[in-house]
C-alpha cells in the first residue's frame, strides 16, 4: 500500500513538472558548469555523476552582486522512485542543457529591473532531498547517491572562489523543492558569506503546509516523514525544530520559518497547485476519479471538492498568521492563482497581465522588499477558491 501511494506521489511530481517545464518562456539559454572537484568531494547526483549549476555573469553595476537560485522538483522517497529519478534529469547531469533564464533570472531589463544584470546562478537539482542528504544506498539495484547537503556546500565553495565572496548584495533563492530548500538552507547560507553587505532569501512556492484540521493531514504528514526517514535526514534538519517536535513535521515550512534570522520573502499561492494536486485529497476514497478530474479542471470540482479546497486555502492563511507578523524583515506575497512556481516565468513575474496585490507585481513586490524601499506584506484574504492567472 505504501510503495503504490509513493508511486502515486511520484508520478503526479513528474507530471508538475512536465508543466513547469513546458511553460519556460524564450529568454536567454545559459551553458551548463559541472563542479570541476564533485567527485572527490562527492558532490554529486543519484546516479554518481557531477552536480551542476548554470552561471550567467553580472554585468554593468551589477557585476558585484548575486542571486543563488535553487532549482526544484520535488522528491524521492523510497528505492523505487529514487532509482526512477537516477535515470533521468532530476538524478543526473549526463543530459543537461543549456537553459532558458526568465523571470527573476532574466537578463531582460524590461522583465527584471532590478536584477537584470546580477550575476545569476541556477543551481541544478539532482539529489532528491531538497538540497539535504549525505547518504548512500547499495545492495538495492544500482548504487544511489544522495548527497544534496555536499552539492550545496561545494556548489558555494566554487562560486566564492569566482567571486561571490566579494558580493555586495546577494539574493538567495530556489522553487518548489528548492524553496523548501532555501527556507533549510537560509541562515546556513549568510554564515558562509559573513563580510556581504546585504543577504536575504526568498522561497517561491516552497511553503508546504501540514494543515493537521484539513481532511487526510496524516497523509501529508506520512509523504514529508517517509522522505526524512528514507533519506536519514533527522541530524540535518534545523536543530530548532527537531528539539521540539517530531523530525518528521520539519520539513513543514510553519515549524521552520519563526526560527530563521535572515530577512527571507515567501511567494507563494494559498491555494498551490502541487500542494492541491499531491498533498490534498477527499475522504471519501470512493471519489478519487472525480476529485483527479477537479483538480486538473477546476470547472469539474463539486460542492464537496470545492468545500475542501477552500478549507485548504483558509488553513494556508491561518498557518502564516500563526507564525506571527512581527518580523519587519520578512516579505509576503500570497495570491489565489492555482499555480506552482512564479519567479521563473516572465507572464508571471513582470508583464501587463502578472497577478497583483496591492497594486504591485510579483516583481515590484520582491525589489521594493529587497532594497528596503517598502515593507511587503501582501496577502489576498478575500478569495475562497484558486482561478486561473496567466500561463
């Protein structure tokens, strides 16, 4: 029963991504950099092959100055799934390609005005833990390779050495898996830059939610508790969560995010695609067929679906209240659209028809916070059901 419901998950991840992936706009292609020491440091992905990150280089008066993005998608959580991804792009370097930057990565100055010209990184995904484990796997078909933290630490060591650890202004970012990443990662990552004049992190759509008062929270919390446990993640998850509650919740970003000292931005969607589509389902089992048909065509959903989803989406809200608004350093951006991922895509990001919140797009939001030109705290409280924004 648990291997086919692993399966499930994974699948329907695969088909998220599918969709992140078709909807990449047509900016700039950037050459991918494998590690040049990733085998030694065994820095590398599922598969054993050498990790990777793409680099666009900063230009103009941003030549000083860097974003880290980490790439998402999802996660892996038992031999199967693992060995699925060792044979594909999000266990292995052996196909990668040179890739489109849009959005917040974008070199267009029309689309990203106040990052256009940054040194951009985007850092390859390929170890199935978001960026966490420091584990091997033998005897169960091919060897796996889960080394995620080495990938993070020597993917830092190779960018100081080219110049990061003169930055003046560094945004530390990732989606989906790689948000969840950033929020993990954020206060490890400004200890490693100590001498940088302003860090801050933001987490695109990597605000996973446990909602224990909606229908199946056991549910979500097995998908998050069988990953820890698969990957041996307990003694690398924030100390500030697992010595006070059950390791398996810490990868719920609600047990995280009070805790971090670094100004961090959180875009997300109350009513998240994935977090609908993978880690919300009906109580009655007998309503499966129709519950995949709402959830891939909302015009589908029931009473019933419809009553969940906004339940869902209120438990969203209620959860980022809990957490406290007290923090003047924290940014929020939190729409309705039924979406995954924002930051990388130009229609989403900065165009005439980008969702806005308080009259803002996601871009002006994210720099206004950033360069302290104004505090962002913008949630639409007023929407019980996700709609459809620009593709």
């Amino acid at each position: 029963m648990a291997s086919g419901l692993r399966l499930l998950v994974g699948v329907v991840w695969l088909l998220i991504i599918a969709q992140l992936r078709s909807c990449d706009g047509n900016d700039n292609f950037v050459p991918p950099t494998l590690l040049a020491d990733a085998v030694p440091k065994r820095a590398v992905c599922i598969d054993g092959s050498p990790s990777g990150y793409h680099h666009a280089r900063g230009f103009g008066d941003g030549v000083n100055n860097w974003i880290l993005y980490l790439m998402g998608g999802g996660w892996c959580s038992d031999n199967s799934t693992c060995q699925e991804r060792r044979n594909g792009p999000y266990g292995s370097t052996t196909t990668i390609q040179p890739r489109k930057f849009n959005g917040l990565l974008s070199s267009n100055q029309d689309i990203n005005p106040d990052f256009y010209n940054w040194n951009i990184v985007f850092v390859y995904y390929c170890d199935g833990s978001s960026f966490l484990g420091d584990i091997d796997l033998v005897n169960f078909g091919p060897d796996l390779q889960f080394r995620g933290s080495r990938i993070f630490d020597a993917v830092i060591d190779e960018l100081l050495a080219k110049g990061m650890k003169a930055a003046e202004n560094v945004l530390f970012g990732g989606r989906s898996a790689g948000g969840l990443a950033t929020i993990l990662h954020c206060d490890r990552f400004r200890a490693r830059l100590p001498n940088v004049n302003k860090i801050k992190c933001l987490s695109d759509s990597g605000f996973f939610i446990r909602a224990k008062n909606v229908a199946n929270a056991e549910y979500r919390e097995w998908i998050f508790s069988s990953i820890i446990n698969f990957h041996n993640l307990t003694n690398l998850l924030p100390k500030s969560c697992t010595s006070r509650m059950n390791p398996g919740l810490c990868f719920f970003a609600e047990y995280l995010v009070r805790d971090i000292q670094t100004p961090l931005f959180l875009l997300n969607s109350a009513f998240d695609l994935a977090e609908i589509q993978v880690f919300l389902k009906p109580n009655n089992s007998g309503d499966l067929k129709g519950w995949k048909n709402c959830i891939d065509n909302l015009t589908e959903c029931t009473n019933a679906h419809k009553e969940l989803i906004h339940d869902f989406g209120n438990a969203f809200r209620e959860t980022l209240m809990s957490i406290g608004d007290d923090n003047p350093s924290r940014g929020l951006f939190i729409n309705s659209c039924y979406i995954h991922v924002f930051s990388e895509r130009n229609e989403l990001w900065n165009s005439i028809g980008s969702p806005r919140l308080g009259n803002k797009t996601i871009s002006e939001a994210v720099g206004d916070w950033f360069f302290d030109r104004s505090s962002v705290k913008l949630i639409d409280t007023h929407t019980n059901f996700p709609f459809n924004c620009p593709m």
